[in-house]
C-alpha cells in the first residue's frame, strides 16, 4: 500500500468518524432522557437482584451489576450501531458510493466504532458516578491489566458481531426486533448479565461455545476475581483467537455483502 492509498483510507476513516459523532450528538433530547432514566432503571434492577439477598453478599452483587450495566452496552451499542450505520447507507441509496471509497464498507465502518466508544465512555462514567452516589460501593480494580485487556477485546469482538449481524439486517427496515430476538439470549448465555460461573450448569454448558463470552468473563475477572471458565492463561489465548476470528468473520461478511451489491443491488424491506 503507497502513501496514496493510506493517505485516502485515513480520510475514509476520519470522514466516516465526525459524520458518525456529529450524527451522535446531534439528538440531545434522547440523551437528557436517558440521563434521567438511567438512575431509575438502576434502581430497578439493584432493588430486583439485592432485595432477598442476605447483607454479607450485597457488596459483591452491587459491583457484579455495576459491571453488567457496563458490559450490556457494550455488545447493545456494537449491535446496534453497526446495524443502524450499514442500513443507514442503504436507506440513503450511498452505498454504492461507500464501497468507492478507499476500503469500502469495512473501513468506512470505523465511524460507527468511534460512536460506540464514545456512547461507551460516556455512558459507563455516568453509571460509575451513580453507583457510588447511590450505593457508595468500593470501585477498586483488583487486577487492572487483566480487567482493561479483557475490556479492549470485549469491545473488539462485539464490534465484529455487529458487523455479522449488520450484514444480515440491514435490507430490513425495522431491525429493532431482529437485534432484541439475537440480543437478550446473548446476554444470559454469555456471563454478560451474570457471571458465567453463577449460572446453572445448563445454562453453562452451553455458553461455553459463545464466543463473546470469553472477553467479557476475562474483564469480569480482572475486576472483581472470582473465577473464570477456563485457566486464565487459556482464558487469555481463547478470548484474543475468538475476538481474531469474529472480527475477521465481520470483515468477510462486509465484503460478500459489496459483491452482492455490486451484482444485485437490493432494496429496503
């Protein structure tokens, strides 16, 4: 690749990124809601999980869901995001304009990333400000290189789910059903909601083979300890061979997605 090229996949990159921001901020009244809404469905939740708990354990369950609340947006934002991004682009008849672009569909994908890092960063400041507020819960890391590698990879490997999942919704019009059909199950099964070792063993058996489950039980911990599924060193190799395999998974669907766009231009359903 010469300097042309990269200096054009740079713009594609950084084009696709302020269009993505600017889109994110420009709908403040949903994110004045969500700043009040959040706090009550905190509440809810914590009230839900903690009401019979017995006092010695409410400490270890409020971190348990702090981390969920932070973990649940990530894989929801990555779903989302991508799916609204690439249907998006076929609602706006641009995608054959993208796909001309240096990279095409999968480079000019990283604006929706930096959209959802930056939901991410938000949201999870706010839901540790309220935490502490409402319950003044111990924030300590207990192993922060484990926790923020686990939580770099959780990231990438819901990104390259989204990009799967993207490809496959985005000819729908209403994909809001199709994500919470693929969506809530992922949560359960995978530890994002509760830890994996915490489920039962049914339950267990079957996360085993989800792939994001790896990164997020990984982070979880690094966090608060516990125990993982696997030995931690294997823990380590399958969470990065499993985020590896999803994302590459997500930049082949994209490009099977631009050949079949290039023959057979399809409309929105």
């Amino acid at each position: 690749m010469n300097y042309t090229n990269i200096r054009r996949t740079l713009d594609t990159i950084s084009a696709s990124i302020y269009a993505n921001l600017k889109i994110y901020f420009r709908y403040k009244a949903s994110l004045i809601v969500w700043l009040f809404s959040t706090p009550l469905w905190i509440l809810f939740f914590t009230t839900m999980f903690t009401l019979f708990l017995p006092e010695s354990h409410m400490r270890t369950m409020l971190h348990q869901l702090l981390l969920s609340f932070i973990f649940l947006n990530i894989l929801s934002e990555c779903m989302w995001a991508t799916s609204s991004y690439l249907r998006g682009i076929k609602e706006r008849n641009i995608m054959e304009y993208v796909m001309m672009t240096s990279g095409g569909l999968y480079i000019s994908a990283y604006g929706s990333f930096a959209r959802i890092l930056t939901d991410n960063l938000i949201f999870s400041t706010y839901i540790v400000v309220v935490f502490k507020l409402m319950f003044d819960i111990d924030l300590t890391i207990l192993n922060p290189i484990i926790f923020f590698v686990g939580l770099l990879l959780s990231y990438l490997i819901s990104y390259g789910f989204g990009l799967i999942l993207a490809s496959l919704t985005y000819r729908y019009r209403t994909i809001g059903p199709i994500i919470n059909i693929v969506q809530f199950p992922i949560l359960i099964l995978s530890g994002i909601l509760l830890p994996v070792y915490s489920l039962p063993e049914e339950i267990q058996s079957i996360s085993v083979f989800i792939p994001v489950t790896y990164p997020f039980d990984l982070s979880r911990y690094g966090a608060v300890k516990g125990s993982t599924i696997l030995p931690l060193p294997l823990e380590f190799l399958v969470s990065i061979l499993s985020t590896l395999l999803m994302n590459i998974l997500g930049y082949l669907v994209l490009k099977y997605v631009e050949h079949r766009e290039s023959i057979h231009p399809s409309s929105v359903m």
